[in-house]
C-alpha cells in the first residue's frame, strides 16, 4: 500500500481484504480486470464483492474468491481514493 498523491492510495499486489477496508470506508476502489477493463468496487459483504463495469454498464456480484481470482491474472492491480 502507497500514498501516491494526496487521498489516492496505490493498493497494488494487496489482498482483496485490505483492499476492501477501503471500501468500508466508503472509499471506492478501482480494480484491473482485463487488458483495458477496470471496475469500480463500491461495497461488499461477507461472501462477494458489488462493482460497476462501466464497459458494459452493469453492476456485478462477485464471490471474494472468484473477484481474487479475476484481479491477480491481471496483477491485483487496484487503486482507491
């Protein structure tokens, strides 16, 4: 975990729990999950993780495995702010 600039923080190769403190927090994160695709994580609960794929303008459930699965083919990249 960086400070990068300002509140922005680089959450980059962390786990899907620390990286979801964030959104706790009520700090959405934005998360790598595919070649040009990111999507932007705005809650979670106990068994998955909600985003917003903007590409395809829809919301998405994903399971926390299947969400850690999706990000670290894609080097868990993941930014909140």
């Amino acid at each position: 975990m960086e400070y990068i600039m300002g509140d922005v923080v680089d959450l980059s190769g962390s786990d899907i729990d620390m990286a979801l403190y964030f959104v706790g927090e009520g700090r959405p994160i934005i998360a790598k999950t595919g070649n040009d695709k990111y999507e932007l994580v705005y809650a979670y609960n106990t068994t998955g993780v909600y985003t917003c794929d903007f590409e395809e303008n829809a919301n998405k459930f994903y399971s926390k495995s299947d969400f850690n699965k999706l990000i670290s083919q894609f080097d868990s990249i993941m930014i909140s702010y």
